[in-house]
C-alpha cells in the first residue's frame, strides 16, 4: 500500500512539473542556447565551472566548484558580466527581471538569480543544478551580460537584497557557447 502512494505522488509531481505542451519542464531542448563561465577568486585562481543551458521552460545552471572553502555558500547570478577583483561588485545585483523581493522563502521573491545554496565538502568540492522556471537565455545576454557569483555565506533565502551571504569570494562571466 505505502509503495503505491508513493508512485502515486511521484507520478502527481511529475504531471505537476509539465508545461502547456506536455513537456517537463527542464526537460533538455535541441539546439538550446548554452553558456559557461570560470569561476575564478580575487587572486586569480580557478575554482570552478557553471553551465547554463536553455531548457524546457527555464535555463539549467550547474556549479561544479573545487578547491573552495568548505561550507554553506550563496550562489546567485548576477546581472553584469563583470568579475573585477577583489570584491567582485562589478558584477552588479541580482538577476531580477520581475522586481521580485530576495529569496525562495520570502513572500514577494524570489529574483530569477536566486539559487540554493551550493554546499562545497571538506575536499573543497561541490556541485549543485537547478532550472530556473521562466528564466531566458535572452534575459542572460542582456546587453552587459551576467555573471554567477559565489558568496562567502550560506544565503538565508529571505533577506534582501542578498539573502545575508556575505561577500563575493568567487565569480564568473557566462559567455555564450
């Protein structure tokens, strides 16, 4: 009996998940624009990849990081393609083209460039992935582009205008490819 309401909710979840055209939503898209960046620290040193790809219904970004601090770090895509060291602010704020408040568990957010946090190992790695739903390739490349920048903290998810995440330890331009 669990294991039938449990494929039962799966299977609710999953129809959930689907747009008008019966397509999950995330579900990859042939010849969907795609964009990496190099994350990189003040000092120079690489420190990670991110991938946004245009998909179903949203853009996939995904954060391999290594050689990080360990612990709980705000990831958020930023609405410059700037990553001037030391403090990264070139990058400008958060990718908000709803006018939306700071956070996935504030009431009147969240920004398009809100992402979980990313939670990097004693080993210094970390991965996340997450599609953002109504997200656009086209909103990315703006005309001065966007970056992913990575914070010191982890981010609350609520306050704005950054989640209290602490400063920009890493950064990097996505360009389109």
């Amino acid at each position: 009996m669990r294991i039938a309401i449990v494929t039962a909710a799966i299977a609710a979840l999953g129809l959930s998940a689907c747009n008008r055209d019966d397509v999950a939503v995330g579900a990859p898209m042939a010849g969907g624009a795609r964009a990496t960046a190099t994350l990189r620290t003040a000092d120079g040193a690489e420190v990670g990849r991110v991938s946004a790809s245009e998909v179903a219904g949203g853009v996939r970004f995904t954060i391999d990081a290594r050689g990080m601090p360990p612990g709980t770090h705000g990831a958020h895509v930023h609405t410059t393609g700037l990553c001037d060291a030391p403090d990264f602010t070139t990058a400008g704020p958060h990718w908000n083209p709803t006018a939306m408040k700071h956070g996935t568990m504030n009431p009147q957010g969240p920004h398009e460039g809100d992402l979980p946090n990313l939670i990097v190992g004693t080993d210094g790695r970390g991965t996340l992935g997450i599609t953002i739903p109504g997200a656009t390739m086209a909103g990315l490349f703006d005309t001065d582009g966007s970056a992913l920048v990575v914070h010191a903290g982890a981010d609350d998810l609520m306050t704005d205008p950054s989640g209290n995440s602490g400063g920009r330890i890493a950064c990097g331009v996505l360009v389109a490819g």
